[in-house]
C-alpha cells in the first residue's frame, strides 16, 4: 500500500487563505458539493463493478474503468484531506497567533 500523500499546498496557503477555506466548508453548500463528488466517486465504482465478464474486450475495459475509478477516488481523497488539514491547522496557527498577541498586549 502506498504511503499518505502530503496535503496539497502544504506549506503554501498563508493563514487567511486557511481561515477562508475552513469559511466555505462551513457553508451549507459545501455539503452539497461535496455530496456531488461523492456520487460521481460512486458512479466511477458502480462503472467498473457493473460491467459484464461476457461484454467484447472486456479485460482491457475493466482495466480502464478500474483505473479510472481509482484515480477518481485517490484525487478525492487527497483533496478532502488537504481541506482537512488546511482547516485544522489553520485554527491552530490562529489561536497561536491569537496568544501571542495576547501576551504582547498585556
């Protein structure tokens, strides 16, 4: 099994761009674009599942359905959990930041 991928953008979006990023995961119509992800994920899956063994060249599309699916869902993947992460540790570096501040004003 292959290793966990690094976030994308790791130690490229400053603060703010993380700050606005976990602002639009936080909006109702984040669910919604997530669930259309999801569902073509599904669709790529039901593709490769659903094809039939007696089907003309069948091993060459099975391989390519597969294929397809699985980079479908790897992209996926590595999106969400950059988001994730992006989130997490944005929140982190503020109340950071936020402390810091706090203890130059005092």
């Amino acid at each position: 099994m292959a290793e966990k991928e690094k976030p994308l953008l790791m130690n490229e979006l400053t603060l703010g761009e993380k700050i606005a990023l976990a602002q639009v995961a936080g909006l109702p119509g984040f669910e919604v674009v997530v669930k259309l992800i999801e569902s073509g994920c599904n669709r790529a899956v039901a593709n490769t599942i659903n094809l039939s063994p007696e089907d003309a060249n069948y091993k060459q599309i099975l391989e390519a359905r597969h294929q397809y699916s699985h980079a479908v869902n790897t992209f996926t993947r590595l999106v969400r959990d950059s988001i994730n992460y992006h989130i997490q540790y944005g929140a982190v570096e503020l109340a950071q930041e936020q402390t810091e501040k706090e203890a130059v004003e005092k």
